[in-house]
C-alpha cells in the first residue's frame, strides 16, 4: 500500500508513521527528515533551505519535489510523513505516481488537540534521537534509559521547536489542509483518525483504518 499521513506539526505524524512502518513493514519517507538531513550534512541545498526550516515556514514546492521523487518506488509500502503539504505538491504527487502506473491507497489524516496544545505538546519535551531519527517524549513517550533500549540516543530537541516557528508551521498547515482533504475525500481514500489519545490506541485506530485485521501478519 501506497500511504500519505498529514496533519499539524505535533500531532503525532513522525511518531505514528515510526509505529506504522515498524509493525507493518513499511518504509517511512518523512520530508522534515529529507530537509533535516540536507541541513544537518551542510550541503548547498541544506543552506539554501536552513533560513525556511528555522522560521517553519514551508520550503517550495519543486525542492521537496526533487527530494521526494527518488523515493517513489513502486513496487514497495511506503509511507509518507508530512508530505504533500500544498494543492501543489499533491498535483506534483499525483503525477508523479501516474507516471508509475500507481496511485496513493490511503490518505491518514491526524486530528484532534488544538494548536495550542499541540505547541504545548512540543516545547514541553518533544526530543528526537540523533542515533536512529525517532521522536520521543520526555513525559508522554519517553526515550529508554541509557543501555536499555535499542536506541542509544543521544536525545535532543529541534532546531525548529520554537514557539515562534511552530506557530508559522500551524497556520501554513491550516492554510492548505482543508483543500487538500476535500481532494481526497472525493477520491475516496480519507480517512481522518483522532489523535487526541494516547499513543498505542492512535496506533490502532491507523492500522485498523489502513485496513489491516488485528494481529493478522500484513501484506504489503
Ligand atoms: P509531528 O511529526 O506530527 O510533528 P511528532 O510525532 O514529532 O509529531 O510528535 C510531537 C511530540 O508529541 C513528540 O514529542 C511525541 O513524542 C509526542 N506525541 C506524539 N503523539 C502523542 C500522543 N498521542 N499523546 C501525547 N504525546 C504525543
Ligand atoms: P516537519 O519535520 O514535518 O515538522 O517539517 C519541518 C520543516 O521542514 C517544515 O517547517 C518545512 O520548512 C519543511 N518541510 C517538511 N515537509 C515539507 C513539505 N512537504 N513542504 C514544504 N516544506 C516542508
């Protein structure tokens, strides 16, 4: 299957997609992770696109686009975080996958805290691994102690969890999700999920959206 997972910056979608992918099989492309990587390795597109990442606001349409287009393959499960964002990018998608001979299965939207919240949620401990990407939690969903756990960390916080720039990533957010989820509404492939939950039951609720029977082994 072919997956799409939107929403607003901290609801959850680098977490839930971490899960999805992990208990499914699938293979995760998150565009905040393709801008962070550039950013982080100090390539030239990296600086070009550091002022955008650090405002929060979006990075244009044809940059994510060239990142995003390796990754399209069509034979795999994938699934995408945060990505498309714009009436643009999902155009540019569309034509992308027709040129595959694929289409998108599923679009997940994740809804539910408000904006406030969702900031409060983020500044309050959201915290990524440097050693695998994954996003914790220091209260909700907390890193595991040094030498316990699979991932050894070290745990940080973003350069781009400020207040300031997480304002301006909700309202470019809230600018486009509307249209965006009309367009696949109407192409029956909706399906909004509420993420005003904890962790493991938001898990849930995607994979039975996506379809899958519980504790049946998928098939991509
Ligand atoms: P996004 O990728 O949508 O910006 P993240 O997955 O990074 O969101 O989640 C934002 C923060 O909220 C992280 O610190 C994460 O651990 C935490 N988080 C994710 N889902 C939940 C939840 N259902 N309840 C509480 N905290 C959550
Ligand atoms: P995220 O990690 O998804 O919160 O994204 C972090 C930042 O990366 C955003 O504020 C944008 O600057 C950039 N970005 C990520 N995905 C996109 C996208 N699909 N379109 C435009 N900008 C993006």
């Amino acid at each position: 299957m072919k997956i799409a997972m939107l929403g607003p910056v901290g609801i959850g979608k680098g977490t839930q997609s971490q899960q999805v992918t992990q208990r499914l099989n699938y293979t995760r492309l998150s565009t905040g992770d393709l801008v962070r990587d550039h950013i982080e390795a100090d390539t030239e597109l990296g600086r070009e696109l550091e002022g955008y990442y650090e405002r929060g606001e979006p990075v244009p349409d044809d940059v994510i686009m060239d990142l995003v287009r390796p990754h399209l393959n069509p034979a795999g499960a994938w699934i995408l975080d945060g990505f498309p964002r714009t009436m643009a990018q999902v155009h540019a998608l569309e034509e992308e996958l027709e040129k595959r001979h694929i289409g998108l299965d599923k679009v997940i939207v994740l809804e539910g805290p408000s904006d406030e919240e969702l900031i409060e949620r983020i500044t309050s401990g959201r915290r990524q691994s440097l050693a695998t990407g994954r996003v914790y939690h220091t209260e909700y969903d907390p890193p595991p102690n040094p030498g316990e756990g699979w991932d050894p960390g070290p745990f940080v916080q973003r350069d781009d969890d400020k207040e300031e720039a997480l304002r301006r990533e909700l309202e470019a957010y809230h600018e486009e999700a509307e249209k965006i989820k009309e367009y696949y509404d109407e192409q029956g492939i909706l399906a909004v999920v509420n993420a005003d939950q904890d962790v493991p039951d938001v898990t849930e609720d995607i994979i039975a959206a996506l379809g899958y029977p519980e504790e049946r082994t998928p098939r991509a």
